[in-house]
C-alpha cells in the first residue's frame, strides 16, 4: 500500500538534505573552483587515506576527533568516510556540529568518488609538495 507524504514535511527534509549534504561532482567543482571557504575531511583509518583520499583532504580518523585538528569554524567542513552504508561521516559531523563546526556529508563517500573517476591524491604525493602545489593522480 502507498502512503502519500505530507508535502510540508517533504520539503523541511530536501531543504535539510540540501543543506547538509553534497555530491562529489558539487565538491569537485568547489575544490577546483579553489574558493578558501571549505575544509575536505576524511574520517577512514590512516592507512586507508594514504593509499589515496580526495585533493587536499585532511585526515582526521575516529580515534583523533576529539582533536578537531584542522576543522575550522569559519568554513565548511564537508566529512566523507567510505561508503553510502558507512556512519562514520554522519557521526563525524554530529561531533563536530556539535562543538560549533558548520559541516555537510559527501553522499557515497569515497566509494562514489572514485566511481566518478574523480582525481585521487596519495599520501606520498603530500611529501611531494612544490611551491605550495600538491601532485595528484587520476584514478586507473
């Protein structure tokens, strides 16, 4: 049997979605835009992100939160984990909102990223910086 949905509470909850979450072809387009109004983090283990994470993405994984290491009040920090099925992001950014950073979730994770073909930076590139420049490299 089909329920029909209260439009009101449909609309508070898109607005709500569209609030607070973004696709990665959005932040791609964000990142390359290079407007300085954003912080990209990344909330999977240490050794997940070395092997590769979005350009210039932070590493803050769960064991660290309570740090809030390079999240910044006056951007938006927008948190990724690794799947659409991962809670990691989603518990990140209730932490986080929760001690005054404004956040949004990237929808699929890191998985959905590299299903796009998204350029993907690895950690070994990080030490490779020159004249403030960070080498990426495109997904195989």
């Amino acid at each position: 049997m089909t329920r029909i949905h209260d439009p009101a509470k449909a609309r508070a909850f898109f607005e709500d979605k569209l609030a607070f979450t973004t696709g990665p072809i959005e932040l791609e387009r964000w990142i390359k835009a290079r407007e300085n109004n954003l912080v990209v983090v990344d909330v999977r283990e240490a050794e997940d992100f070395e092997k590769g994470h979005i350009p210039g993405a932070i590493n803050l994984p769960k064991n660290r939160w309570d740090s809030l290491q390079g999240l910044s009040k006056d951007k938006t920090n927008v948190v990724y984990c690794y799947t659409q099925q991962c809670h990691l992001a989603a518990n990140a950014c209730a932490r986080f909102a929760s001690r005054g950073y404004p956040v949004m979730e990237l929808e699929g994770g890191f998985a959905t990223w590299k299903e796009y073909e998204l350029d993907i930076e690895e950690e070994s590139a990080n030490r490779l910086r020159k004249g403030g420049q960070t080498q990426t490299s495109l997904r195989a």
